[in-house]
C-alpha cells in the first residue's frame, strides 16, 4: 500500500508540475551563414570602402530597437529589446516576418512600419549623433586615393538627416539608399549599387564595413570582404561566423588599424 501511495503521489505531482509549466515564449531565431571571408590580403588596400550608415557611422542601434518595441507594443505585440535588436541590420519588411506571429496580416504589418517611420522621424533622429572618427577616417581612405560610398536602408528625411550629421558629402563619390533598391541587408543589392556607383567591377577591390551580421551576409553574397564595427552591439563571434574578416570596436580604431602596414583577418 505504502508503494502504491508513493506512486499515486509521484504522478500526482508529475501532474501538477505539467499543470503548472509557464508555455514556452516563441523567440525568433537568426541563421547566420556562419562563413568566414574568402579572399584574404590586407584591409588597407581595398580600392573602394562602402560603409553602411546606421549602427556604423551614425549611433543609430538602440535609438531605433526601441522605437521598434514602442511601435509593436501599440499594435499588441511584446518583445524584449534583445529580441528586436537580434534582427537590427535586416531589412525592415523581412524583419516584421520573422518577428510576428505566421499569418499576420499583412495590413498590420504595412501599419506597423508605417508608424514606426513616422516616429523615428519625429522623435528617433532629432536625438541621433554621427560616431566620432568618421570624418577623419574617410578623408584619410580618401587621401589615398580610394573611392568612398554610403548606403542605407532607409532614405527621404532619414537619409537627409544622416548626411547632415555626418557632413562628408564633399569626400564621398556615391551614396545609396532606400530610394534607390528595393531590398536591405542581408541582400546585396546596395552594395551591388555602390560598387556599379564607384566604377568597382572586381569585388575583391571592394570592403564593407558595417555593424551587423546581415552587412557581412551581403558582402558574402556580393563576394566582397566584410569588416564588422562593435558599435552595432552584436558579439564578436557573431560579426566573425558572418563571415566579417576583420572586427574593431568603431571608425577610430578601424582608422588605427588601417594604418597598420600589415592589417589582415
């Protein structure tokens, strides 16, 4: 009887903890290619730089995951902000698809990143600030003889805005935009478009410098090397398994490590 009771008890509690499990939050997953770059040589003798604007040049990777939170919020959905900064860097659409449930509308999702432009215009880029280094990094690629382009996912006011922070417009030979593609990161059409821009036909004269994952997936399709900032506030390993050959904290240590003679993945 004593061990009957004991078994009667054990799936008794079995019962009550299956009763009581908390159902397991659906997180959104991120396939990284997880390849490292190709084509090895020394970052300092690329003959075109192409930097991707947000997150690299311009402070731009909190500000906006939390316009993204507050933004979903009022349409009922609820992350945490390292959910949504897992996908910052992806174009805006795709990353709406794997952020909200299969089967959203996609009115809601039109609707959602309607107001989410329309906030970070109003209250997100008033409060943004350019990285420090940017200017004197780029005239000094510049100096010596290398073509320089920007490229951004967004475009109108936003990329307007970003150029006036940055104020390199008289030292760059291209930039690209939202307006100008159809796509974002991890495509490659903008890189694709400012290479086409600078007159680059081999990638292997071409480096992009970003701050995400989905920068160094683009390049990796572009078959262009990838240089990974730290400023996106993604880990090390991820920039690296993207296939970046190279990661530095921001534009001032990746203007340090350009100057040295031998700087390599």
């Amino acid at each position: 009887m004593a061990v009957a009771h004991r078994v009667r008890r054990r799936g008794w509690m079995s019962a009550a903890n299956k009763t009581a499990q908390t159902p397991e939050v659906r997180r959104p997953v991120v396939r990284h290619l997880a390849v490292r770059a190709r084509t090895a040589g020394s970052l300092a003798e690329a003959k075109a730089y192409v930097f991707v604007v947000e997150g690299t040049l311009v402070d731009t990777v909190l500000p906006s995951v939390n316009c993204w939170v507050q933004t979903l919020a009022e349409f009922g959905f609820t992350f945490r902000t390292a959910d949504v900064h897992r996908f910052h860097g992806m174009d805006a659409e795709e990353m709406l698809d794997r952020l909200l449930p299969d089967g959203a509308a996609r009115e809601t999702k039109e609707l959602i990143l309607a107001k989410y432009r329309s906030r970070y215009v109003a209250d997100i880029l008033p409060t943004l600030r350019a990285m420090p280094g940017v200017r004197e990094l780029i005239g000094e690629l510049v100096g010596r003889g290398a073509k320089v382009a920007l490229v951004s996912a967004t475009g109108g006011e936003a990329m307007a805005h970003y150029r006036a922070l940055l104020n390199v417009d008289d030292l760059v030979q291209a930039v690209v935009s939202g307006d100008d593609v159809a796509r974002g990161m991890p495509h490659p059409e903008l890189l694709a478009a400012a290479m086409d821009r600078l007159g680059i036909r081999q990638p292997a004269d071409a480096l992009l410098i970003g701050s995400s994952p989905y920068d160094a997936e683009a390049a990796h399709l572009a078959r262009v090397r990838a240089v990974g900032l730290l400023s996106g506030l993604f880990a090390r390993a991820d920039l690296v398994n993207a296939g970046c050959q190279a990661v530095v904290l921001d534009p001032k240590a990746l203007q340090l490590a350009l100057a040295a003679p031998d700087v390599a993945a």
